[in-house]
C-alpha cells in the first residue's frame, strides 16, 4: 500500500497523459502558451499502462482519473482507458478534461470503459470564456457536456473557478444551468498553480464567499447522510435536496489530513502533493529496465515522504516551479 507517515493511504491516483491544452485559462498559463514538454520526455503508452497496473495491482489504488493539460489530445486514449479498465482488480476510471472534443469522444470511451467524467466550465457567457480561455469555445464545451451524459457517464460533473471581477457574478447562474441539465456542480477557489505566479491570495473568491452568492438564491444545508471522507468537497443540499453543490476550499479550508491522491506526471514524475516541490522520477528506472518490484518500492517511498499539509498559510510557502499543465489535476 501507498501509505505516508501520517498514516494516510494513496488510493486516488490522477495521471497526467500531456501538458499541452488548446485553451490559455488565465489561471493556468500565458495567452501565448508555455513550452511544452519535449516528445521524448512523455511516457508512451505502454508506459503509462505498466505503471498504471502497477499501482492497480501491487499499491491499492482503487481509482484512476486521466487528466492534462488536456487529456483528450492524446490520441491513444480510448486504448489507455480499455486496458485501464481490463485490469484486476478493476479501478474507478474518470478522465478531467475542458471538453473540446468531448462530443466526438464520449460515446468511444463509454464504449471503452470510462466511468465518468469532470469537465472544467468557468461561465456560460461565450465573451467571459474567450476572455479567461483566450479561444471562442464554449459552444464546444456545452456539445461535450451534452455528449457526455447522452453517453451514460454519469454523474457528469463540472468544475467552476470564480475570479473576481471576472465571473464571480455567475456562481447562481451556473448552479442554475447544471440544475436544469442535471449536472453536478462543484466550485473550487483559485489555487496558486499557474505558470505566471501571479496568484494573490486578496484575488481569489473563498469558499465562504462563494457560499454567500449561492445562499442568495438557494437554501443550502450540509449533507449529512454522506460522509465526506477523502473528497475535497463540501457538499450542500440545494433546497432540501436531492440536487447538491460542493465547494472545494482547497485554500482556505484544506482537506489535506484526509488526502488520499497521488499524482504522475505526464513524464513519469510522481507527485505525492499537488503543491510538492520534489518529484519522484520513475520514467528514468523503468526505461533503465527496472523490475516492477522496484518501480513500487521507489512509488511508496515517495509517497511515505508527503508533507503533513500544502502549506499554503505559512510564510515559507513556496508555488510549485510546474503549473497545472504540467502537473495534473
């Protein structure tokens, strides 16, 4: 098992399959892109599937979710997600993804054994999403919504982040839209990952103000018939329910002493934080013909390292030289 020394258990696994994107969200990367990791460098797909079981088989993960950059670029995705879903015992497989393409792909990779799916939607006003996204896609982002459910890959869920001054306005109007459709919505605050470090804390729309907007238009109560667990978000009744919303207070109220996720990187890193600033490199010993024995061994021992907290609140914080891109979900 992937256990730490604060007794937490890694049964979460997010793998990153690129770190490219075709959006430029403000608070990932640079209108102009980044430079993005050299093809050599990527994990193919033989590699992403070995460790993938290894984790499956040997380490106790229970879930795999596919994420980016943007995951549905890699074209051998429907493949990565058969052979995910074949193996035993059988994992949860869920892909993050903006849902460019989405409306092409989601009945291929029902088919193929995905689970569900988490699609990033920030407004529902096409000029707001060119502004965050700098690309005029919205209307392929609800086609990919739509295609998912009509798929059966539910509950689809969609992630927003508010920005002040930006869509900070649109938190009902969101949460009106996913109740009409029959999404599941869940906010989660801006966190410190984009490429340009300019995050400010004084930014960024907090769960309680989050909260506050909604509370305007909707009785919200905690949901207490469902234990929260390991999932990052606090989840509310809309109404008496059964509809929910959560928010995820990743900043403000951190969930680290329950986390139970993993991370590996589009080349083969494992991150036993989102936040880390260290990486475990297992490309490297499985190219150098390191038995499945070893990658493990190398697995929790990186996991065993994790810090007790993202340490967002103390002073010797320091955001992590890899954005969001490059890191995975």
């Amino acid at each position: 098992m992937l256990v730490d020394t604060f007794g937490r258990t890694a049964t979460d696994l997010r793998v990153s399959l690129t770190d490219r994107c075709n959006l430029r969200c403000s608070y990932c990367m640079p209108p102009e892109g980044l430079d993005w990791l050299p093809k050599p460098e990527l994990l193919t797909d033989d590699e992403v599937l070995r460790l993938v079981g290894i984790g499956v088989r040997d380490l106790g993960i229970t879930e795999v979710r596919y994420t980016g950059g943007e995951p549905l670029l890699r074209r051998g995705l429907p493949g990565i997600v058969q052979a995910t879903a074949a193996l035993a015992p059988r994992p949860q497989v869920s892909l993050t993804t903006n849902g460019i393409g989405l409306d092409r792909l989601a009945a291929p990779l029902a088919d193929a054994g995905l689970d569900r799916v988490n699609v990033s939607l920030d407004t529902l006003d096409a000029a707001t999403f060119k502004r965050l996204a700098h690309r005029d896609r919205l209307g392929d982002v609800l086609a990919g919504l739509a295609a998912a459910r009509a798929a059966g890959l539910a509950p689809v869920k969609i992630n927003a982040v508010l920005m002040r001054g930006i869509n900070d306005h649109e938190a009902v109007p969101l949460l009106r839209y996913c109740l009409e459709h029959g999404y599941r919505l869940r906010f989660i605050e801006q966190m410190p990952l984009d490429a340009q470090h300019g995050w400010k804390r004084d930014d960024m729309i907090t769960a309680d103000e989050i909260l506050d907007r909604l509370s305007a238009a909707f009785t919200l109560t905690p949901d207490e018939a469902h234990a929260r667990g390991s999932a990052p978000a606090e989840t509310f009744l809309i109404d008496g329910g059964p509809a929910t919303v959560g928010v995820i207070g990743s900043v403000t109220r951190p969930f680290c002493g329950a986390c139970d996720r993993v991370r590996l990187t589009a080349d083969g890193q494992i991150r036993n934080c989102l936040f880390a600033t260290e990486e475990s490199n297992l490309r490297d010993a499985l190219r150098g013909g390191a038995a499945d024995t070893v990658l493990a061994d190398r697995w929790r021992a990186a996991v065993r390292a994790k810090r007790a907290g993202h340490g967002i609140d103390d002073p010797s914080f320091l955001q992590p030289s890899r954005p969001m891109s490059a890191i995975g979900g």
